[in-house]
C-alpha cells in the first residue's frame, strides 16, 4: 500500500507540474500577443496610390490590387482561420482539421495560436510564434503532454523571421510598404514582385508572383529550416498558393492558403491548408 500511495503522489505531482508547465506557455504566449498588439500605431494614414508610383511594375500592381486608396494602414492583423493540417509526410499527410488564431505584426513577428487539431485522444493545441526579439515553439498533446518544443537559438528565430514577412504578403501588405523601409526590386521576370525585408540583424527576400490585374498568386522565399531528413539548419524554399480572395475594410486578402516546404519542386509538401474566417486590424 505504501508503494502504491508513493506512486499515486508522484503521478499527482507529475501532472501538476505539467499543468504549471502549461499555464506558464498559455501566460507567456498571451504576454506576447499583447506586445505584438501594441506594435499597431495609434493613428494610420490613409493609403494613397502616389505611395507606389516609384516601385517596380509587378510590386506597383501588387499593392493597387490588395489596398484600395483611402484605406487605412494597417499594419498588424488579427486571422481566424479553419482547414487542415499535415502532421505528416508528403506521402502520408496526416492530414487533421486545425482551428486556429492568429496575430501578425511583421516585421516585428506573429503568433500562431493552434486552438485544437485532431480529434478525440489525439487532439494538439499550442503556438509558434516570434515577438519581442524572441521566438518559439511549443505544441501539447490533450493539453498535457509537451509534443514539440524548439526556440530560444538564432536558427529558430531567423526562421520565424522568414515566415513573418512571407505571411505579411497574405494579410499584412501595409507592412511592406517602402515607406516601412521595404526594399522593392525587379525580379528578372514582369509578373514577379521581389521584397527585402530587414528587422535589426535579421533579413530575408520574398517573391510575390502576380497576375495581370495585381492579384498575388503565390509567394516564395528561401527559408533557414532544418525541416529536411538531414535535419540540418540551411536554406530552402518555402512558399504558398493564395485564392479565394476577399475585402476585409479595404485590403483584398487571400482566404485560402495553402502551404509548405520545398516550394516549387517535387518535394513539396502542403501541411498548412487554412481557410481564413476573420481578419481584423487591432486599434490601440
């Protein structure tokens, strides 16, 4: 019986502490939400076409087609969105319904808040995210069990970093405005927009392919991921398909994204399906 008290107790102290665990991920990621929040300024201006008449032809169309004149600059987005998620290979997906929310304040970074993916037993919840000179990962197993934790190193932050400014071309064109220091460049190609973007130390190129009428198509950069079977830390492509899109007070946004490693060639790999809900554009 003593025996059996004694592993009692230690299974009850176990997950306390994995509750604890838990709460200080939830106390954080809300901490850092909030400072993501305060990155939107207090007053915008209103978009004005003269502010691109001086970039290349392909980034030009791209901004006339996601902001129409007289919107208000918003830069730092607020998604909610459903879909799928691949927890798995190229070969067997694993494909699970996610719900999820998100913050994005590029270049200052973003949250993924994944609310719940899976069903019954096998449900994960958790975040990615990058704020504040920080990055991290860490995803729970029926809000118990620390599945994936990474983070805290100069490889997962500039990572983040890259995801950060792609994912502004989606929901966050404001933020790539010259005006924020954006760096706009012909790409070689008449239908395709190049950015470079720069955060302190950090830096990182994307491409936007454009369709005649200015809509993005995909876009495209070289990401710093060790998602490869070597599990070493280089570059590689990374991108996403955008369709179905929408006005959201006056920005036109993508509200079907589908994306992955090795972008653009036959290891391609779509584990992020999302069908955006929402977006908002948070006002301090």
């Amino acid at each position: 019986m003593a025996y059996l008290a004694t592993a009692v107790g230690l299974l009850l102290v176990a997950a306390l502490a994995m509750q604890a665990w838990r709460l200080a991920d939830t106390r954080a990621r809300d901490k850092a939400w909030a400072w993501l929040q305060s990155q939107a300024p207090s007053t915008v201006e209103e978009f004005d076409p003269a502010m691109v008449e001086a970039l290349p032809e392909a980034a030009r169309r791209y901004f006339l087609y996601t902001i129409a004149p007289g919107t208000p600059l918003h830069v730092v987005s607020e998604i909610r969105m459903s879909g799928e998620i691949g927890l798995g290979t190229k070969g067997a997906p694993g494909y699970r319904p996610m719900q999820a929310r998100q913050i994005l304040a590029p270049p200052h970074g973003f949250i993924w808040h994944l609310e719940r993916a899976g069903a019954g037993l096998m449900q994960m919840s958790g975040s990615d995210g990058m704020a504040n000179g920080r990055s991290w990962t860490r995803f729970w197993l029926n809000g118990t069990l620390p599945v994936a934790r990474a983070g805290g190193d100069d490889n997962h932050l500039r990572a983040s970093f890259g995801r950060a400014v792609a994912e502004a071309a989606f929901w966050a064109p404001a933020a790539l405005l010259p005006q924020h220091g954006v760096h706009w460049e012909e790409a070689g190609e008449p239908n395709l927009a190049r950015a470079i973007i720069t955060h302190g130390t950090l830096e990182q190129a994307i491409e936007i392919a454009v369709a005649e009428n200015g809509q993005p198509r995909w876009v495209k950069f070289q990401r710093w991921s060790n998602a490869n079977p070597e599990k070493e830390w280089r570059l590689q492509p990374f991108g996403g398909y955008l369709d179905d899109f929408q006005n959201f007070e006056g920005f036109t946004l993508p509200t079907r994204v589908d994306g992955g490693n090795h972008f653009g060639t036959e290891a391609y790999f779509p584990f992020f399906r999302a069908r955006v809900e929402e977006v908002r554009f948070p006002v301090l």
